[in-house]
C-alpha cells in the first residue's frame, strides 16, 4: 500500500480537532498531527515502498514536541518496527481495507519547550514570551529566543502546548490555501498531458505504385 492510501483510511478516524500534513518538526516532517483542545497526536506512515532507516531520527524529533506518537505501517513493516520503538509509541497496521490498533498511543512524558517552540513561528514565540513578562525578546534571534525560552521555568510546559495547538489551528486555513497555490503553480510549471500518452497512431497510407 502507499501513501495516499494509507492517509485516506486514516482520515475517517480523525472525528475531533483539525489536522495538520507534512508539519515541519526538528529536521523533518510529520506526515499528520492531529491536534484537539487536549492534545497533539503525531502518526508517521510507512508504506510498503518506504523503509524504517530513519525511525530512530524522526521519533527523536516527534517525542520533544508531542503528547502522542504513533506509526502506522504495513504488515510488511512490522515485526522490523517493533525493537526500534519504545513501549509508549503506538503501533497501528494498515491493510487494503482497513487499520487496526497493534499498540495504544501511551501519553509521552518527555515533551520539551523548545520541541514545543520549534513548531511555532518566531513572531509567535516572542509574542506569547512578552505576554508573560519576558522581557527583552522583541529583537532577538530565533536561536536566542529558543535559548531563552529553554531556560524559562515560569512558565509550565503544559502552557506553551496550550498556545501551539491555539496557534497552529488558527493558521491552517492559511497553510491549507498556501498548499493549494503551490499545487496550482507545480501543474502550470509541469503541465500533465495524459492525452499523448492515448493517442494512438493511424496507419501510414500506402501510396499506389507509380504515383509521386
């Protein structure tokens, strides 16, 4: 099975929130987040033509930022994904027709404020810091902002995830018209013509003998 297969049965099971596709997280991309009032839920799907070689570095991104992880792959996948991921990561299996649950999500405790703030725009990040009397941020660099907000104990982890899921929900009709733009201007750079492709070629017309 491949991708987009693999996300159509996963859609009909997303009943609550919004979600987000391929969100930058780290130095990768979450294929999906499904993000609600109460959480942040990241599923990475392996098809059959995909590998498991960067589970390891991707799982190391997803555990800083995310309350729960999941990894939906194919029967084909499953008994290799196992030993790579710890016990609280959840495992579903994906068929033709459906997918079960092989592991239950469990919640990760090891969520970060800068996993958190690498989610956000740097605007955003200064604009919740100055809010809660951080002062001195408005002209920082992104790296300093991160650095500072490492450090900021005031505030509790749970109230910046409060403020990602807030800011990453409000901007999705925007992320979701931006896709859509970039879609448009892929196909007037690449122009798909599947008509060559089935036309087919009449027979060339013998000419009678002694004719020019």
């Amino acid at each position: 099975m491949n991708d987009p297969a693999i996300r159509a049965l996963l859609y009909p099971l997303l009943t609550e929130g919004v979600y987000i596709e391929e969100l930058p997280t780290g130095k990768t991309r979450a294929d999906l987040v499904h993000i609600t009032e109460q959480f942040m839920h990241c599923y990475e799907i392996k098809g059959d033509a995909d590998t498991l070689q960067r589970v390891v570095s991707q799982l190391g991104y997803y555990k800083e930022a995310y309350d729960l992880v999941t990894f939906i792959v194919t029967e084909k996948h499953l008994d290799k994904l196992l030993p790579l991921l710890p016990e609280w990561v959840g495992v579903m299996v994906v068929t033709p027709d459906s997918i079960t649950t092989h592991r239950q999500a469990g919640y990760n405790s090891a969520v970060e404020r800068t996993g958190i703030g690498g989610l956000l725009m740097l605007d955003e990040l200064k604009q919740f810091m100055l809010a809660r009397g951080l002062r001195g941020v408005s002209t920082m660099l992104r790296r300093e902002v991160l650095h500072i907000m490492r450090h900021a104990h005031s505030i509790p982890v749970s109230h910046w995830a409060r403020y990602a899921r807030e800011r990453l929900t409000a901007r999705l009709p925007v992320r979701t018209q931006q896709r859509a733009e970039r879609k448009v201007l892929r196909e007037l750079r690449h122009p798909k013509t599947p008509w060559r492709h089935n036309v087919k070629r009449l027979p060339r017309r013998k000419r009678p003998r002694g004719l020019p």
